[in-house]
C-alpha cells in the first residue's frame, strides 16, 4: 500500500432545502496530537457522536448505525474489552455481527502518520481506546 493516505472519513453534509442527508468524503487530516480524546474527535465523532453514543452527524446518513461505544463494558459482562478495542481500531479485527468492516480502519492512517515508528502508531490508537473505555455508561 502506498504510504499515501487513501481512506477518507465520513461527515454529513445538508444539502438543499429538504435537507437531504449524504455522506461527504474529504481527505484525512493527519493530527499532530497524541491525544485519545482529540483524535476521537477528528476520526470518531462524525459517526459515533462526541460522546461516542452512535449518533454523530453522519450517522443518519450511513446504511447501519454506529456502535454505541458507551456500552462495550456492559455487553462484556462489565470489563471493558480493552484488547478488542484496540485490534479493532488497528484495522487488525472485524465486529462478528457485521458481515464486513464498515469502519475505516484508523490504524492504516494513524500509521502513516509516522510509518518508520510503529510503536508511537500503537501509543495513539492505545491513546483512542482508552478515551473510549473513559466513554463507558457506569
């Protein structure tokens, strides 16, 4: 894969007086940051919403609702389930009721932030997932 970044993320875009809702596909960004909560809100947000509930602007628009990421401890028995969180930002699992990986997969683009340091790659999408385990319902 070229060290070009070729994923895009989603945002909403209104268009037109019926508010017709589309998915508008705009190039990645790359973030200076390390911050979990800061890169939620670049990646993140537009699907799963700020607080991270499934209902960022994009939401609407997208075929099957984003998970709701406030309950991942409660549909694992109250632990949060830190490991899958982050093999599934990295790109490296996929959600076994989803027939296909309908996320980005953010580690690709966090990777080629800096692709000769893998393991600063892997302190910011452990960065993510714990701003998502700071996330869960109580």
């Amino acid at each position: 894969m070229s060290k070009t970044v070729t994923l895009f993320f989603l945002s909403l875009a209104v268009a037109g007086a019926a508010a017709a809702q589309e998915i508008k596909r705009v190039p990645i960004q790359p973030l200076a940051s390390y911050s979990g909560e800061a890169m939620f809100a670049e990646y993140c947000a537009a699907c799963h919403g700020a607080a991270g509930q499934g209902n960022g602007p994009a939401s609407a628009a997208l075929k099957k609702r984003p998970a709701d990421l406030t309950q991942l401890s409660r549909k694992n028995g109250g632990a949060f389930p830190e490991v899958r969180v982050f093999r599934y930002i990295k790109g490296l699992d996929e959600v076994e009721s989803h027939n296909k990986r309908d996320m980005p997969s953010w580690g690709e683009v966090i990777r080629s932030m800096q692709p000769n340091q893998p393991a600063v790659a892997d302190m910011r999408i452990m960065n993510v997932e714990r701003f998502v385990e700071s996330l869960q319902a109580q």
